[in-house]
C-alpha cells in the first residue's frame, strides 16, 4: 500500500460488520438444522476462508460481497478434516471443533492460527469442552474431539476469554443440561452471537455479563440475523481523523461501543461529538500525549491499541500505552521508530516521547491492525510511505484504502 501523506481527511464512512462476531456466527450456523442469512458480513479474508471451511463441512454458503450478504444451509453438512492451510489463516478456526463435536459428537481442526501477538494458547477452550464431556488430544498440530453427547456443566475461565466464551456457549447450546460460565467475556460480539443463537431456539441469558448461563436444546433452527458493527473498523477511521486533522462521520455505528475510543481521543484534545448511529471526530494541529491501556471490554480495546499508538506519537509531550493481553503486540514498533518515531519497548508498556513529524518510508506489516497504524502513520506522517504485508490488513479491513481514499487520502494498492 503506497501513502502520500499530509492530506487531512474530510467525509462520511460507514463502518463495516464487525470481523470477530460474523467469524463465530458463521460457525454457529453449522449447529441448526435450516439455512441462515447473515447481513452486514465484512468482505475480508477471514470471511472468505471461513466459507471455504463452511463448504468443505458439506454446508451450502454463497456469500454475496456486495451485499454484505452470506447464506448458509447447512442440512447436508458432515465432521470433515479441515486442511492446515485454512485453519492457520486465522484465529478463529477454533470455533470448528465445539460446533462440530455439539453437532456430529466429533471433530478434527487443526490449531488456529491468526496474528502473531503472543503465545495465545487454548487451554481454555479445551478445559471448557472437556468439562462439557469431550474427550480431546491435540496430536501432529491438530485438536481431536470426542463425545457421545455433550452435557452442561459450571465453567469457570481462569481468564477472560473472548474466544472462549463463545466457544463455550456454541458448544453447551445443544448439550443435555445446563452450563454456566463464570467470569464470561462481555464484549458486545458475545451478545451478538448469544443473540443469534436465542433466535434459532436456544436458551442463552447474561450474555454481557460475566456469568452466562447456557440451557441446552434439542435442536436449532435457522434464522436472519444482521451482524453488530465493527468497533474497531470504525475506530481505526476515527483515528485516522484525529492523526491527519481532519474531520471524518463513521456511520452506522453503537456509539456506547466506542465509549473508550471516544474518551481517549478528547483526551487527546479532538472534537468527538455522536449520536443514534454515528461518531464524528474534528481536530486540528498535534494531539496531546495520555496513557492508553488495554482491557477487556468496555475497557480500550487492545485491537485499537496501535492505531492509538501511531497517534500517539505524533503527540505533544510523553504517552504511556500499556497493553495487558498480548505479550507481542508491540512487535511493529521498530517499524514506527522507521519513520521517526521515539518509542521505547519497557515490558507490557511502551514510553512514547512525541515527535512533530514521521517521515514516510517502506515499512513491514506484522499483523492487521499494526498494519492499520502503519497506514495511519502514513497519513499523518510526511512523504510516501509503503506498507508491505498488506495480506495482514485484507484479513481484517474492508477496502481499507478505497474507503480512506473516498475521505481524500493518497493511498494505493499498488497492485490496483
Ligand atoms: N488466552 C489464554 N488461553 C486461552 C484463550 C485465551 O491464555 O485458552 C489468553 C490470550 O493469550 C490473551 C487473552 O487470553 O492473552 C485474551 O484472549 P482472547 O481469548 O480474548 O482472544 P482471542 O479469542 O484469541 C479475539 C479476537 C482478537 C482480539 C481478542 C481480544 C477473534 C477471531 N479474535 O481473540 O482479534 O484481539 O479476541 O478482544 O475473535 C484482531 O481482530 O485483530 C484480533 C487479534
């Protein structure tokens, strides 16, 4: 991707599905008998890789880019191997094993794959199928799952996990029995797919909450769902106003969502102003340096934490960004120091000590959303920037730069 930066952003954008609520909705679509529709379904990597595990469990997904628009039926669907190559793509291939064992009682997925963040181990997930009465062994890089018939069970996290929390509900939906997990993760896709899962006849309560309690069904039926917007997509162009001085409405979003996103830019001195559906940050010369760390939600968000960084800085005065979750999440800042930054890696925190301009130049995307704040470091920044590693970003962003050209940024594929 080749940035001409300089240029601040004016317009509206809309924000797209969120990625990590349509990956285990589309997962959870293989637990009913009758076909769904899912609406506001990104068109990224990860979703098309999913379809393409979708069809080689013998489901029917047609998905329909332009309408943000995928169908699944999957009355035909059948356990089959899922090939390494699919499965690494991504993190969430991991959702495969618990709607396979709760369907057909056996499974066999290779380990996920995704960003290289941090160790990100599942040890959660495969104590939680277990205690729902799967027996597992994770032999030549693949998970294996058993079980004649999963039954309900209390489940307590040892830490808060998105991927397991849902993991967990898809599983115990159709158990025999009740299971509660304990200290749940809250996050507003949770909710999404507890949702979904309610309206195809399951009993899902405190789905936002730190306690959810499952009662198992019978049997699921298919039913419409549009997938919740995504948090992050929107917070990346938000930033993306506040870094170029620019003036940007991301629509069709939850504003409570972006609460941390939208507290932290005032912070920084932008104008952020919201209503119903939309958020609109205006800002104007350098933002002002402030501590950022990450939580699980509604705390910030560790997936906006480097896009904040790029931001950051460009700040006057020092920035702390602590970052809680991922032990590598600081992997690109050797990328950002490239271009002019003054960051020093200190364990989980990095000091940052503002300058007054970055300078474009051929810089590594590591994973997608250092990848994002590549981009925006190079809108920001002064020159032509080149961010390699864009396969990163395509697994997360839809159109990312057609979308930041349409507001007025110089950027190109430059393969387009
Ligand atoms: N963890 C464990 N054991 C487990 C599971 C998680 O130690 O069995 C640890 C992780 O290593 C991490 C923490 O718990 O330190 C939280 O991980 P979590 O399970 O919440 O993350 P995830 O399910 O692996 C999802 C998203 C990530 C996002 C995190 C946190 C998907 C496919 N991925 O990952 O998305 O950062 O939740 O919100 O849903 C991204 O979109 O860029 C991305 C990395």
């Amino acid at each position: 991707m080749r940035i001409q930066g300089g240029r601040p952003l004016a317009g509206t954008v809309r924000a797209s599905g969120r990625k990590n609520a349509a990956l285990p909705l589309m997962a959870a679509t293989l637990l009913t008998t009758g076909p769904s529709t899912l609406d506001n379904v990104p068109a990224i990597r990860d979703v098309f890789a999913f379809c393409e595990m979708l069809r080689l469990l013998g489901a029917d997904a047609e998905y329909q880019p332009a309408e943000h628009r995928l169908y699944v039926n999957p009355s035909d669907a059948a356990p089959a191997p899922i090939p390494h190559r699919l499965a690494r793509s991504m993190r969430a291939s991991y959702y495969l094993v618990g709607v396979q064992l709760a369907r057909f009682g056996r499974a066999e997925v290779p380990l996920p794959g995704g960003d290289r963040i941090g160790q990100r181990p599942v040890d959660q997930h495969l104590k939680a199928l277990r205690a729902l009465g799967a027996e597992i062994t994770v032999e030549q890089g693949c998970i294996r799952a058993r079980a004649e018939r999963l039954h309900g069970a209390d489940i307590y996290l040892d830490l808060v996990s998105v991927g397991a929390t849902i993991h967990t509900m898809l599983a115990a939906v159709l158990a025999e029995g009740t299971t509660v997990v304990h200290n749940a993760a809250r996050e507003p896709h949770v909710v999404d797919v507890a949702q979904f899962l309610n309206a195809c006849g399951a009993d899902i309560t405190g789905a936002g909450t730190d306690a959810i309690r499952v009662r198992g069904a019978g049997a699921l039926c298919g039913t419409a769902h549009t997938v919740i917007s995504d948090d992050i997509d929107a917070a990346t162009f938000l930033i993306a106003a506040a870094i170029t001085g620019g003036d940007v409405t991301v629509q069709q979003v939850i504003p409570h969502h972006l609460q941390p996103i939208m507290a932290k830019l005032r912070e920084a001195g932008a104008r952020v102003e919201s209503n119903g559906n939309w958020v609109r940050v205006t800002a104007a010369g350098r933002p002002r340096g402030l501590q950022v760390t990450t939580l699980p939600y509604p705390g910030f968000p560790t997936d906006a934490q480097s896009q904040m960084m790029a931001l950051l800085a460009l700040a006057r005065g020092q920035s702390r960004v602590t970052e809680t979750l991922y032990e590598d999440r600081f992997r690109f800042v050797p990328e950002l120091v490239r271009m002019g930054a003054q960051l020093r890696v200190e364990g989980r925190s990095t000091l940052i000590t503002g300058v007054s301009r970055l300078d474009g130049c051929p810089v590594e995307a590591t994973d997608i959303r250092a990848g994002a704040a590549l981009i925006l470091a190079g809108l920001g920044g002064r020159g032509t920037t080149t961010v390699h590693g864009i396969a990163h970003v395509e697994r997360g962003y839809e159109n990312l730069a057609g979308r930041l050209r349409a507001l007025g940024a110089d950027i190109a594929r430059e393969d387009d």
